[in-house]
C-alpha cells in the first residue's frame, strides 16, 4: 500500500469519528501529514477538492466501444467488398432500394451483365463466434425478406450474399427449405470463387 493511501486511524476507529490524533503522537500534537503522490494532484496543482477527500472524487471510465458500431463498420466494409465483386463481374449498381409495398428495403439493386434486373442482400462480417448466416436470428430475418418479396407482382430475383454459410444444424435446415420454397434465387458466399462464378449466368 501507497504511503498515500494509508488509513491515518485505526480498523476499530470511524472515518467520521477520528480526532487526529494517533497512539505514537501525544494528545493535541499536530499529526504528521503525508506528502501527496504526483496521481493525486489536481490540474491546478492542488491536493483533492476543499470540500472532499481525494479518496471520494470518482473518476470516470473511458467509454467502451459499442458493440453496435463495431458491428456496423464490419457490415459497411463487407457490402463494399460486395459491391466491388458485382462491379468486376460486370454489374451496374443502383444502390439501395426501400418496396414500401412490402416493407423490405434492398441493399443493392443491379443490372446484370444481360439486362436483367436483380436485387442482393448482404449479410456478412469478419469477426464474431457465428458470423454471416450463421446466427440463424440474421438467416430468419433474410428469409422473411425473401418470403415478402415472392408477394409482389414482379419480383426480381433475390440473392444473399455472405461471408459465411451455415453448415449444420437448424440453420442448415433453415436455409436449404427457403431455397427450396423459391425465397431465394440463391445464396452465395462472397469468399468461395466455385460460388460467385453462378453470378455471372443471371
């Protein structure tokens, strides 16, 4: 323990109740006063506040990086390396687009290489125990966007594009009936080149 932070009374005695004096220093004599630690001197040069002890000031943490914005740059970062891929291939991007008959909002609307019109749904990140389609909370929200969609009169082909598939289990499962029911056109995975080569046959 700091010299600093020693406790001038005994365990017995209260904070409140401590008169100053000290078993090695007679009754009525000055208490010997530590001199304080360079940490505990303010901006201005002095020792704790006039009306508190520096051992009741509270310091305030630094703010923790939010889960949320973390999550948010790596979502940005991957629909770019999205965009890149269609524009290589030889798409042309429209940007988002919001089916307020439906209530979805696309994250890219493109024109194929043929002329044909698709829309895509990125769902991907680097980090992360269960990253891209693998929380099957974000596969269920895909299939519900891809259930909407097959309500319009002219939809346009769905596609996701992830950074990473689910390989067993529930989501798997999940997965393979929406395909299966038409909710999407296909999925694929931006990472698996055997994979985004079927972009190029819509």
């Amino acid at each position: 323990m700091d010299q600093s932070d020693s406790l001038p009374f005994e365990p017995s005695e209260s904070f409140f109740t401590y008169s100053g004096t000290t078993p090695e220093s007679p009754e009525g004599s000055e208490p010997e006063v530590s001199e304080p630690a360079d940490g505990d001197l303010d901006d201005d040069g002095t020792w704790g506040d006039a009306d508190l002890p520096a051992r009741d000031r509270v310091r305030s943490p630094a703010p923790a990086r939010s889960f949320q914005a973390s999550a948010g740059i790596q979502g940005r970062q991957f629909a770019e390396q999205c965009d890149t891929l269609l524009t290589h291939l030889g798409f042309t991007l429209h940007g988002r687009r919001v089916l307020t008959e439906v209530g979805v909002e696309i994250d890219q609307e493109a024109l194929s290489p043929s002329g044909r019109r698709v829309w895509f749904e990125y769902k991907g990140s680097v980090q992360g125990n269960r990253p891209g389609l693998r929380r099957t909370d974000t596969l269920k929200k895909a299939v519900a966007n891809g259930a909407l969609l097959r309500n319009l009169a002219d939809p346009a082909p769905y596609l996701v594009v992830t950074s990473h598939l689910p390989e067993s289990g529930a989501g798997a499962a999940m997965l393979r009936s929406a395909l299966e029911l038409g909710y999407f056109t296909d999925v694929v995975c931006l990472y698996d080149t055997a994979a985004t080569v079927r972009l190029k046959n819509l």
